[in-house]
C-alpha cells in the first residue's frame, strides 16, 4: 500500500471519532446550569464590653471596604457565647454604609472564638456555569435530534449573571402570605384609568361610519 493512503487510512478513523466525541445532549434540556456557589470571610474583631475596642471600628470599615461589600452579601455577626449587643450595633452601623443589615444567625466557621472577640463573617454567593462556552461537538447537522453541544449556555449564563440573589436559583423564594392590596390592583387601576390619546381616530364601527 502507498505510504500515503495507509497513513490516511489510520487518520479517517481517528477523525470520525472526533467529530462524534465532546458534550452529547440527547434532549432540548440543557446539560449546562448554572452552578451556585458561596464563600464566607471572616474578620476577628476586639470587644470592649461596650462596643468595639478603640480602632477597631476602622479596621472593620477597610476591610469591608476591602471586599467591596454590597447588595447580595450577607453580614452576620457570632459573638457566642458572650452575647454583645454594643458590639453588634457598630457593626451593623459599619453594615448601613452598605445597605446591608445584619442577619440574625451566622454561618458555622472554622476556629473558636477567644474571650472578648466578635466574628463578623461576610457571606457572599455567585452563580456561574463553569462548562460554558462549549464547543466540543462540531457544529453540523446530526441525524439523532442532538443539541448542540453549546446549546443553553447563552440563556443560562446570562441568567447567572443578572439574578440579584443568586441562592434563588437553588431554594426559591416564598411570596408573601398576605396580598398588597396597593401593588396588586395597580395593573387594574391603569386599566380603568386608561385614556385614548387626544385626536385619535376611533374605529368606523364605533362611529358610526362604514358602508351601507
């Protein structure tokens, strides 16, 4: 056999597979979801009994400010199991720069407190779809009905990136047991408010116009 038909013998299947290889998705359901993740900062702070030891306050403030901290965070104060109620009051006033409030529990962190510390841990969650772009599969027609192997990327990655609380995506969020009387009837009320624009033509048949 010539050298160069039995090298392109041993390349064409090598190339079938290839083609056949990277993500297969079988169903309109995308493979690729945002994946949420969260990540806890943790900030050991000197109590005075009465509120924070002197400049600590500042040293909280850098390092908030440190962490760009901001909407979608959450600040939590532990300070078991010497409850500081002064302590917690300057922290939360440090959080209101922020437009943050504290949340009434914290998460469970490495490490135990030494006598006279306050633990201000900052919580922040992110949503990403970690698998995307993907481009493994050659963009071609098939004859099984496969999605691309990109396919969902766009909507969901776009998805993790603009919801305001990203854990959403994995518990949801409960409506309110009670209804808003004064945002639910808000699309009613510009329904009966609504006016035809002044000098608009109104139909024939309301007219009572057309053809005999």
């Amino acid at each position: 056999m010539h050298p160069h038909l039995r090298l392109a013998a041993i390349l064409l299947p090598a190339a079938l597979l290839a083609g056949c290889g990277g993500t297969l998705n079988r169903s309109v359901d995308s493979v690729h979801q945002p994946v949420v993740s969260r990540t806890d900062y943790v900030f050991d702070v000197q109590s005075s009994g009465q509120g924070l030891a002197e400049g600590e306050r500042a040293r909280l403030a850098g390092w908030l400010a440190s962490l760009q901290a901001g909407y979608g965070d959450r600040l939590s104060v532990d300070d078991q199991p010497a409850y500081d109620p002064a302590a917690r009051a300057v922290v939360a006033a440090e959080a209101s720069r922020y437009g943050l409030l504290l949340a009434d529990t914290a998460p469970i962190t490495a490490g135990a407190l030494t006598p006279g510390t306050v633990r201000v841990v900052l919580s922040r969650t992110i949503a990403t779809v970690p698998s995307c772009p993907d481009y493994s599969r050659m963009a071609e027609p098939n004859y099984g009905a496969h999605t691309s192997s990109n396919f969902g990327c766009g909507i969901n990655s776009n998805l993790a990136a603009m919801v305001a609380q990203p854990e959403d995506l994995v518990r949801g969020r409960r409506g309110a047991d009670v209804t808003d009387l004064v945002t639910a009837t808000k699309p009613i009320q510009a329904l009966r408010e609504r006016k035809v624009e002044a000098g608009a033509a109104l139909p024939a048949a309301a007219a009572g116009g057309g053809n005999n």
